[in-house]
C-alpha cells in the first residue's frame, strides 16, 4: 500500500531500534502502529485521583495511545510512549474480563469500559474488540460496558442483536472546543448524527462533558449543545453524565508549551488541588458544574449525573450529596443503574 512500510520485530529490543529509526526519520508517534502483545493486566480499577470522590471505573486496556490528537490529553504526559501500540492477544484479554463478570458480586451494576488509554472506537470496526466485549457482557445483567468515543464510527455496532446493558458514549464538547483542541475527532455534527443513530438502534448512550474549557460565551454553546442532544436522543435510555472541569497534572504545562505554544487553553488562572492537578478555582467550577446540571435537568431526571475528579466539597455544594469516600460514589451509582436498567426491562 502506497505510503505505508511494514517492519516485523522478534522482541523488544528490535522494536525499540525499529522505533527509534522511524523516529530519526521523522514519523510522529500517531503515525506508527505497533501490534504486539500486551503482557500486563488488562483489567484493572481506574486509578482516578488521590483524595478526590472517584466513581470506581473499572477500566479494560486494549490500546495505548490514540488516533486523535487531543491538547489536553494526559498521554501526552507519557513522554517514553512512542506510536499507537493496539494489543493483539485478544482472547487472553477476554478471558480476564469474563473472569470478572462471572465473578463480580451481582448485588452491584459494574460499569466497564476500554476508552481510559485510546479512543474505544477509532479501530474498532478493525478489531472488534468491541462487538465481542459488548456479546459477553450481554450474558451478565450487572455489566454495563461502556464504548467511549470522539468519532462517529459506530455503524459496525448498530445491528448487534444481543446488545444486553451496552453503553454507547461520547465525549461531548462546543464546536468551539472540538475545532481548537480536540484535533482529527469527529466534529459535532458527526457524533450528533451518530448518537441518533445508536439510540435508534437501540443503545443506552451515556455523554461525557469532560473536559470543559471555559471561555466568553462558553455558557451559550453548551446550552445550544444540551438543546440539540436532548432533541437527538432517546433520553429514556441515557444512562449517565459525566461533567468535569479542565485540569492537568503538575508537568503538563510545559508538555503543552513545547507541542502548541501558541494554545490559549491555558488562559484561565488555574489553582492546585488537593490532589496536586491544577483546575479552575473552585467558585468557577461550582457555577460551571450548576450551569449545566441546570440545563440537562430541564430535559431529564433519568441520568444518573457525577463529576469526574472532584472534593467531597464541591460534590456537596453542586449535587447536595456527601459522599466520605470513592466507595460511597459507586455504591450510589450501583443503585441508579439498578433502578434504571429496571426501567427499560
Ligand atoms: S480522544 Fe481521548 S485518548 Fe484520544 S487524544 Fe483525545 S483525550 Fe487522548
């Protein structure tokens, strides 16, 4: 195929020199696709934040690195990882998951999913990771996987039969936002026309506004955004929000200084917080957080709606609720999805 080479590799030494010489060359780590096996644990707890509420997301690895090309992404901290690495020892990844659905308590709704360290669906049409996570956690009523993504490449999906608590879910930004700082997904029209479609087809879809970068005007945007959202989908079966403010760790600034030096994302005054990552003070946050759990509430009271990453403090102050630990967060959460999957049964 014109434009792409091929090199094969014996073991990490050889694929260390392969990377290095394509690196002398020039090639950008997105640009280079390494297949290889994964010998780690694909499943695991999501690691979340140090003394902030966590929602206990368990997390399952199939990739590392992603297609797009995010400013505020935290991969983009990893400064070792050069290319794309999609792992292929697929069936020792699915063995490990199923070994967890078949023996999590059923008394709780897990909710899983493979979008922490990639994009869930940018080769997924490739792999099929996902129609085969999504077939076996059908066989499980207290799973709900979640399929988490920029793009609209969802087509390969729709016509699942047995689709079970599966999750379709975007991250959702302005257009403002996506054009600036979220290179390469698709915009916002995409994943509009592509939620219509997953709910027609059928799916739970849950959304993600995260992370919000405030500017003049922002308010308006998001409020035209919830608009259309709520006119696009079937809100009965939107299973949860995410909201979550901008944030980085300490490092990050100077990554980004170096890749975009020219980026106004970092306008804003930004304060460190209890778990040493920088977010906006927190009285932007707390009105930002009402803004838009106002506006989404207008629609529905279905979703249960969480913060990514925040102080018991801020989750009082914004949702009224007081949760001491991570633990709280996921047992309440556990309980909405109870009573939301009974909804659809
Ligand atoms: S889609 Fe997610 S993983 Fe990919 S670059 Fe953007 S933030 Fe990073």
């Amino acid at each position: 195929m014109a434009g792409v080479e091929i090199f094969w590799y014996d073991d990490e030494t050889s694929l260390a020199l392969v990377l290095e010489g394509l690196k002398l060359r020039g090639a950008q780590s997105k640009e280079v696709l390494v297949l290889k096996k994964f010998l780690g644990r694909f499943f695991q707890k999501c690691p979340g934040s140090p003394r902030v509420i966590c929602c206990n997301y368990r997390v399952i690895n199939t990739c590392f690195n992603c297609l797009y090309d995010c400013s505020y992404c935290f991969l983009r901290g990893y400064l070792n990882a050069f290319g794309i690495v999609q792992f292929i020892n697929i069936a020792d990844l699915m063995e490990e998951v199923e070994n967890f659905f078949r023996t999590s308590s059923s008394d709780m709704v897990y909710r899983v999913g493979t979008g922490e360290f990639t994009d869930s669906l940018m080769f997924d049409r490739e792999t099929g990771i996902g129609q085969e996570l999504i077939r076996r956690a059908s066989l499980y009523s207290h799973i709900m996987m979640e399929l988490k993504t920029k793009s609209s490449n969802v087509d390969h999906l729709l016509e699942i039969p047995r689709k079970g608590n599966a999750v379709l879910s975007w991250s959702l930004a302005s257009q403002r936002n996506i054009e600036r700082y979220e290179r390469d997904t698709a915009n916002l029209n995409e994943r509009l026309a592509a939620i219509r479609r997953a709910s027609e087809a059928g799916f739970i879809t849950s959304f993600h506004f995260d992370p919000v970068i405030i500017y003049e005007g922002w308010k308006e945007d998001y409020s035209a955004l919830i608009d259309t959202l709520f006119e696009t989908v079937n809100r009965e079966k939107v299973a949860w929000i995410s909201m979550g403010g901008f944030r980085y760790a300490p490092g990050f600034k100077e990554v980004l200084k170096n890749v975009e030096p020219d980026t106004d994302m970092m306008l804003e005054e930004m304060f460190p917080g209890i778990d040493g990552k920088f977010r906006y003070f927190k009285p932007v946050r707390i009105d930002m957080y009402k803004f838009l759990l106002d506006r989404i509430r207008k629609y529905t009271s279905k979703p249960f709606i969480y913060l990514c990453m925040e102080s018991d403090d801020v989750w009082h102050q914004v949702m009224g609720k007081n949760f001491a630990t991570s633990a709280d967060l996921e047992i309440d959460f556990s309980e909405a999805m109870k009573r939301f999957l009974k909804t659809l049964a």
